[in-house]
C-alpha cells in the first residue's frame, strides 16, 4: 500500500491516507478522553480553567487531521513538521507551526519527508524537550516513508497512551 504515488488519479486507491486521517482524528479523542480535564478554556462560578495545550509533531495527512481534530476541540494547538512547506497548511488549520533556526530541506519532492542530518534532529529535540514542558498532550505523527518511524520522544513525564507504536522510544508502555 505504501507504493501508491501521491498524485489526484492514485486517490481513491490510497488507503494509507485515509488510515492515517482516522489515526490523526483518533489520537485527539483518546487523547481528549485520558486528559482528564476540559480541552477549552472555562470560566465558571467556582473559577477559571485554562485551555488544554496540545502539540502535534509531523503535519503529514494524520498531523493535518489531528491539528483540525484538536483545534475543534478548543485548546491551543501548536505544531512541527520537518518540512517549511506545510506551514501554511498547519496556520490555515488554526495551529501555530514551531520552527527551528536551522536550515535543511525537510521534503523529499514527492510530498513525504525525508531522514534529516543529525544536526537538525538534535535541534528539533531540543525544541521538543522544550515544549514538552509547556504543553498537556504531545501526539507525534512523524513518518518517513519505508522506514521506522523516527524516535521523537525518549522519556516519560506523566501519562501515557500509545496505540501506533514508533514515535516514542517507550512504545509499547500504557502509562496513565
């Protein structure tokens, strides 16, 4: 399945896309239903309760479907993609896209990202050890055709829920 060119004649062949926008959706309900606290802002008589705050690594078709997932939701969405090009994507889905101050091509030219140096990836962890403690929810959707999926997350800090299984170095563990 992973063979199937991304191109508009190829669509309704590509079930790797539509598992990964069920996969993007879900990961936002499971996420919402273990958080244990509203995902928007309330104001009430018995006080005020901050929006949750959720980043998404990877804005690929599952990222783009969990940023619009998650945003409908109401918390503040923030996200990352190895690729500048989707930034537009991410803004116009009503995330803040991340970035880091360096510069490498993250595409491949055929729509997928691509392995990165390990200069970049040692940046991008940064940034991600840096949210991590700033947000309530991280779901990591990154993927690089033909390849494992890369280790984005390597420690734990609080719950855990994982059903895809290659985002995080701990996969496999159901932390609550």
């Amino acid at each position: 399945m992973d063979a199937v060119p991304r191109i508009s004649r190829a669509q309704a062949l590509d079930a790797l896309s539509s598992m990964a926008n069920i996969s993007g959706y879900r990961a936002v309900i499971e996420a919402a239903h273990e958080f244990g606290s509203f995902f928007t802002g309330q104001i009430t008589a018995a006080g005020k309760v901050p929006p949750a705050k959720v980043l998404v690594i990877g804005a690929g078709v599952a990222g783009l479907a969990a940023i619009g997932a998650a945003n409908s939701l109401g918390p503040i969405v923030r996200a990352f993609d190895s690729r500048p090009e989707v930034k537009e994507q991410v803004q116009s889905m009503g995330a803040s896209f991340l970035e880091i101050d360096f510069k490498e091509e993250g595409g491949s030219g055929d729509g997928y990202a691509k392995v990165m140096s390990e200069e970049f990836n040692r940046r991008a962890m940064e940034l991600y050890a840096e949210q991590a403690k700033e947000v309530d929810i991280i779901i990591t959707t990154a993927a690089i055709p033909g390849k494992p999926a890369p280790r984005l997350i390597t420690k734990r800090n609080g719950g855990f829920n994982e059903t895809r299984f290659g985002d995080c170095g701990f996969s496999g563990c159901n932390w609550r």
